[in-house]
C-alpha cells in the first residue's frame, strides 16, 4: 500500500545513458549540460534534503551545496550506476556535514516547519476531474500538509524509505544500492515505515 503517487520514471536504461552523456558533456566543459542535470534533479535534491533538515531556507541552501559539490565531483560518476543514485549519496553526506556542524544550533518549533504552501512544493496534488475546484483544492494541499508533517516526524530510518520509495518513486533496488540494505530488508523496513506512517495519520482522521 503507498501512500503517494510515484512518479513516472522513464526507462532505466535510457535515464542511465542520457544522464551519463549529459555528465560527460559538463566533464568536457559544456556548462548547458550540467544546467539541464540541475533543471532534471533540482526538485529530487531539494526534497531529499528537506525532509532532513526541516526547513526550506535551509533546504534551498543546502541543494544549491549539493549541486555545487556534484559538479566538482562530476568525474567520480560511473555510468554503470544511476545518477539518482550517486546525486543522492551526495545529498545525505551534505546533509550530514550540514547538521554536525549546526549541532547547537536552535531547533525549530514543530509549529514553524510548515506553511499553507507547502503541499504544493513538495507534492503535486493532480486535478483529477480537468477543471479546477478551489474547495477541492484547498482540501488537497491540507491533506498534502497533514501528510508532510506526519513524515517529519517519523524516525530517520522510516523518514528516509518513505522519501525514497513514496515521494521519488526509486525502486527497491536503487534504494538497496543507496542503502547498501539487501532488497529483502528494504522491502521490510518500507513496511514498518509506512505503517508507522499510516498510525499518525490515522491521529489526524485520514484513515
């Protein structure tokens, strides 16, 4: 059972090859390549990274690290592995260099995480019947926000698969070789996440 609608994802094989010739195009020195990488994956770094870090200033700051610390890394990249793949591993471990050093810093209020808008950044709530419907829509970005907030409050195991599988739609076995969990375990721990999940939003009257 999933709780969000993934995204479509293109062949794997195509996504590998087209990523690995835009990577090799910016390793020769071709800017535009590397901008059309960030125009593909800026929303993928950007919600990977804030559902760590729990606010958008500092989810903005941070994507913009990731891009630069991916472009200076640009030849590390295999193009026997997805991009995705490699993109995110760069995202975690900027995450983490971001929170040790801040490790004093002031939390932020659970009340301050989140805005009328965020539902609309972090999930595209579709029109399902073609028009628009202000009621209905309005009913769609709360629930969106309910949702947010309910995985930002899940332990960072649960948090991470949920993210992974459910927001960014990566398949187990991208998530097995981000992870370095055999595909049987991720499978289980996604399980216990979103039952985890589904327990806290059945607090809220979603189920």
């Amino acid at each position: 059972m999933a709780f969000f609608a993934s995204k479509n994802h293109n062949d794997p094989t195509e996504k590998i090859s087209s990523d690995a010739l835009l990577v090799q195009k910016a390793i020769d020195g071709d800017g535009e390549a590397f901008g059309e990488l960030v125009e593909k994956y800026e929303s993928f770094v950007y919600r990977t990274v804030f559902y760590d870090l729990k606010s958008h200033e500092d989810a903005q700051d941070i994507s913009q690290e990731v891009f630069i610390k991916a472009y200076k890394a640009l030849s590390s990249f295999r193009a026997d592995s997805e991009f995705t793949t490699w993109l995110y591993r760069i995202c975690k471990n900027t995450v983490y260099d971001y929170l040790r050093k801040n490790a004093k810093k002031k939390p932020l209020l659970f009340s301050e995480l989140s805005s009328p808008e965020d539902g609309d950044r972090e999930f595209d709530v579709a029109d399902t019947v073609g028009s628009y419907d202000p009621e209905k829509t309005a009913v769609s970005n709360e629930t969106a926000r309910i949702v947010n907030d309910a995985i930002r409050t899940l332990s960072e195991e649960h948090r991470t698969i949920i993210v992974m599988r459910d927001i960014e739609g990566m398949s187990y076995a991208q998530i097995s070789d981000v992870t370095s969990l055999e595909e049987g375990t991720v499978k289980s721990r996604l399980s216990r996440a979103r039952a985890a999940l589904k327990k806290k939003l059945e607090g809220k009257g979603l189920f």
